[in-house]
C-alpha cells in the first residue's frame, strides 16, 4: 500500500471451496481437483471460515461466493479477486458480489474466521 501497489487475488474462490462446494472428504467427488482441495482446505480452520460465510450470506440473502468475493475486494491493498464460472448460476453469484456491500459487523467476522 505504501507504494501504491495494488494486489490480484488469484484462486479467490480456493478452487471453488469458499462457495461451500466441499465441506466434507466425501465432497472430492464433486470434481476432478476436488480431492486436492478437500485435502488442503476441509479443516478446522476451512469448516471455521464456511460457517461464518454461512452467516453472513444467510444475513445478507446473498451466497458464499458473492460474499466470499465481497469480503477480498473490502480487504486494503486488493485491486481485484480472479474468480471462475462453469455454470451460469455461478457467473451471477460472482457478479452480485460487486454490489454487495459488507459492513464492518459482516467484514470483522469474516477476517477473524479466516485469522491463522
């Protein structure tokens, strides 16, 4: 920040486990890179993360990818989150997180699931 960089979150989504797509070791049949990412993420910080999305899309009305993309581009220093869609509904949910704005009560939760 300090410089006046900007920073593009590559893999926003962790390979689509921030949209709640894997939550259990069962879920690494839902894709061909799903068992990488039940291996790396369904833990308990993972499951910790996904129950406060869990939350705060309930609260908004909105879905865990959109806040998920919400909560990176209110993060200081992102410039913007690189996200994919195979799936027409999945386009929407990363468009409307363009709109959605978190507040700080929403934001504060997020930041300190995801805290190491």
């Amino acid at each position: 920040q300090a410089e006046g960089l900007g920073v593009i979150s590559y893999y926003a989504l962790a390979s689509g486990f921030l949209s709640g797509k894997y939550r259990k070791p069962e879920d690494a049949d839902k894709s061909p890179r799903g068992g990488s990412v039940v291996q790396k993420y369904v833990n308990e910080r993972g499951l910790r993360i996904l129950a406060a999305l869990d939350a705060v899309a309930e609260r908004y009305q909105s879905s865990l990818t959109a806040v998920a993309l919400a909560w990176t581009m209110a993060q200081p220093g992102i410039t913007a989150p690189i996200a994919s869609a195979t799936e027409e509904e999945q386009l929407k949910e990363i468009l409307q997180s363009v709109e959605l704005q978190l507040d700080d009560a929403a934001l504060h939760q997020l930041t300190e699931a995801s805290a190491l």
